[in-house]
C-alpha cells in the first residue's frame, strides 16, 4: 500500500527528499508545495525554486501558494487529501486549521538536533557556534518556530573545514533518508511522538548580507568560522578602497604567522594573510567588485597592494 502525500520544499536542500519520495516505490507524491516564483540575477526574471523545478521535471502539480493561509490553497489541499505532508525548508509558517487536514500531519525534517537551532538557519548557526556534532530532526509541524514534537532524529559529524554548503550538501542527503523512515513509521504505527526538551533550546534567525559582513577584530577562530558558516550564501564579504570584495575560503595561518593588525593583510607569492584580533587567517581566493572569484595572490598583485593595505 502506498501513502499518498503532498510535499512541501522551496530550497535546493529540500530536492534530495522530494527526490527519495518520488523513487521509493512506497509514496504517491501528488502535488508539491513550493514558494512563489521568485525574481533573480541581474535581468531579473522570474525564477522557479528548485523543488518547484524538479517537480515539473517529474510532472507532478506544483502549488505556489503566496502563503500556507491562502483559503485556496487550503481548499486544494483537502481535494487532493494527502495521509501526510512531508515537508523541508518550505519557508511559510502553516496555520492549524490546514496542519491539520493530513491523517498524520504535517512532517518536517530540520538540519538541527532540536531543540538546539530553531530557525531559519540552522546550519549556518552550528558552523559559526563551533559545533562539532549537528544532525537532523523529523517532527511533527506546529503553529511554532521548530516546536513541535520529535518523531526522529540522526546525527551528523562536522568536519574541520566545512562550509554551511559543504554540511548542508550531507545533511540533505542523509536526513532525506530520516524522512522517509519517519513516515513509514508513522503509517504503520511503530512511531510516537515525544514533546522537545524544554533545556537546550537555541535559535538560528536567518541571516542577511550585512550579518555576512567579516569582524576582523574578531579572534582568529571566530573569524574562520563566521566566514565558513556564511559560505557559499550569502557570503562573506568586506571592504577594500571603499568597495565591497567578497572572501571565499580561508584556513588558519599555522604556526609562526607574523602578528598583523585587524584587518591587515600581508602577502607574498604564495601566500595572502589577513590580520584578526590574534594570529592572521590565510585567504586562499576572494572576489573584487565586478570580477569572478579568484586566487587572493594573483588579486593583490594585479592591484599592486602595498605594505599598508587592509580591508575594513
């Protein structure tokens, strides 16, 4: 027998489960939810999501509702009467009256080990924390931010020189695989769900250009981190001569490192420090203003970067 569902996903990071659901051979995904189409880049136009895409690559229904209270939206849904709606990353808070037209609810996978990162950035916010372990939580969708109760959870190790893209990439993947557990337990009755912890609980807003921006005068270690925990999205960024120039990856300087000024940089032909609140951080490729992203040394010698150059 299979369970008929409706999925709900905007992200890049949602398409690995719509994707296991489509190819399970157990779901019958009807419809999918996704975010409005969105205007992008320098021309723009008008942009499907990602799960929106893979959904009309697979010819299924897609609804782009501009909210979850949209009264046709709700309408939609009780017709196509879904068991469950899975649901990762959709980006819409959902109002009970439609939680509650499902059988078993409304299923959300979240890239924490909740309570710890409710939000919109969970991942990100473990990174710039130096967090060592992460994981993923499926549970059942409330009217809350991330406060319903846990149906499963895995973990997930994060490695030294991970990106928020890098982890994220993982977390999708293996927590797609969560996801589909839960929900077969769930329609066989194997599963329970258990209230979150009331200690613990942390939050992950979601983070803007400006929160991207690089604190030189930050330690070292917060610096590599804050840089990895925004990479590749929005970006780490800072400023030279007045413009903004982006920092792609960075690592730390090693031992015997000179000491520099925040925001200092010294380079040579092989190597491009930046100065913190304690020992420089190497930066290996960065972006200036109007140009792809590129090696730092071969940046600091087209513009001729004297003794005394620094971002800010």
């Amino acid at each position: 027998m299979t369970v008929r569902l409706v999925f709900a996903g905007t992200p890049q990071a949602a398409v690995p489960s719509l994707e296991a659901l489509l190819t399970s051979g157990r779901h019958d995904v009807v419809a999918v939810v996704s975010r409005p189409d969105a205007r992008t880049g320098r021309g723009r136009s008008l942009s499907r999501s990602p799960v929106a895409a893979a959904a009309d690559a697979a010819g299924i229904e897609v609804l782009t509702p501009p909210n979850a209270r949209d009264p046709q939206f709700a309408e939609r849904l009780r017709d196509l009467a879904p068991d469950a709606v899975p649901v990762v990353a959709y980006g819409h808070l959902v109002p009970r009256p439609v939680l509650d037209i499902p059988a078993h609810g409304w299923v959300n996978l979240h890239f924490s080990l909740l309570p710890a990162w409710r939000g919109a950035a969970p991942v990100n916010a473990a990174i710039e924390a130096g967090d060592e372990v992460t994981g993923a939580t499926t549970f059942r969708l409330d009217e809350g931010m991330d406060t319903g109760p846990v149906l499963g959870t895995m973990t997930e190790i994060i490695l030294p020189r991970d990106t928020a893209g890098d982890l994220l990439a993982r977390l999708s993947v293996s927590g797609a695989g969560l996801l589909l557990a839960t929900l077969d337990a769930l329609e066989t009755g194997e599963l329970r769900a258990v209230p979150q912890p009331t200690d613990g609980i942390s939050r992950a807003g979601k983070i803007t250009v400006d929160d991207a921006r690089v604190r030189w005068t930050d330690p070292a270690l917060a610096v590599d981190r804050h840089i990895r925990s925004v990479t590749p999205a929005p970006g780490a960024w800072t400023t030279f001569g007045g413009e903004r120039v982006k920092i792609g990856s960075t690592s730390p300087s090693g031992e015997g490192a000179p000491t520099l000024a925040p925001g200092r940089i010294l380079w040579d032909k092989h190597t491009f420090l930046v100065g913190t609140a304690t020992a420089p951080v190497a930066v290996a490729t960065l972006q200036p203003p109007g140009k792809k992203m590129m090696n730092a040394v071969d940046w600091a010698r087209g513009a001729r970067l004297d003794d005394g150059a620094e971002f800010s």
